[in-house]
C-alpha cells in the first residue's frame, strides 16, 4: 500500500498526566493492580507528580468516579483499576456489567481514555493470577493502553 499512513500509538506520552481511579473493596488485589499501574508509568517516564490516585470503595462507583475526574480536564488518561469476583449469587453480573458499560460511555463522552483494569473473575485464585503473578499484571497493562491511547490520540491531532 504505497503512500498509505498508519496511526499507532507509542508507550511514551511526554509531559501526560495520568489518574489512577482504584476501588477498595478486594484491596488485597487491587492495591497489586495499582502497584502494578504505577511501576509501569514510572518505567516509561512519566514523572511521579504526573500521576495522581483516587480510591472509591468498590466497582460500582468507579465510573462515577472516573467521570468526576476526567471532567476536571487535568488529566490526559484515567487507569481504572478493581477486581470483582464471581460469587454465588447474580451480584457480579449486575456490578462487573454496569461498571463496564458506564466506563466505556465515559471514554466516548469525554474523548480521554479510560482504561479498563477490572478484573471479573470467577475466583479469588484468578484474581490473584491476574495482580501480579501467573498471569501478569492487569494494572500494568491497563497503564500501557493509557500510554499508548494518549500518544495516539496526539499522533491523530498531529501533536505527537
């Protein structure tokens, strides 16, 4: 395809301010998503005074919350970050569904990434697989998508 042009962001995005939106309820994972989240910006050069934390006490008030600091306009990509875990009853789907739903209208809305670092799994087991060890760090990854949705989103603009 000669003389066609791709836009992909990069894991850089110098100078950008990144929220980190955490729940508390499961701390015992979800302070791992957020260590996780943090190493990872801060091995990408994202200055420590360009990442600020909120915490809300579970998934349900995430997108509420995110909403709340995106709308402040100082921040170039919110990490959302909890762990809602299947339990016996439809609790989970309600929660872990309608959380989803409203980050993902959220990012549509506002234009600012809003990544995605939720975990909905069916145990404790995966939850923990999932922060940190068998299976990586979910917090770190959903950093790498905000570094890399705020570079393309610059490139788009012709800001990169």
């Amino acid at each position: 395809m000669s003389g066609s042009v791709t836009f992909e962001g990069r894991f850089d995005a110098q100078g950008a301010r990144f929220a980190i939106v955490a729940a508390r309820f499961n701390a015992f994972v979800v302070d791992s998503l957020v260590a996780g989240a943090e190493d990872a910006l801060r091995r990408h050069g994202v200055a420590a005074e360009n990442i600020a934390h909120y915490k809300v006490p579970g998934a349900w008030e995430l997108p509420l919350a995110a909403k709340k600091v995106a709308e402040q306009g100082n921040f170039d990509a919110v990490i959302v970050l909890g762990a809602v875990i299947r339990g016996g009853t439809p609790h989970f789907e309600f929660v872990a569904g309608q959380a989803a739903s409203g980050l993902m209208a959220l990012q549509q809305a506002t234009g600012i990434p809003v990544t995605f670092g939720l975990l909905t799994t069916d145990s404790i087991e995966q939850a923990v697989e999932r922060s940190g060890t068998k299976a990586g760090n979910k917090g770190a990854d959903a950093a790498m998508t905000a570094l890399e949705m705020v570079s393309f989103l610059r490139a788009l603009d012709g800001n990169a």
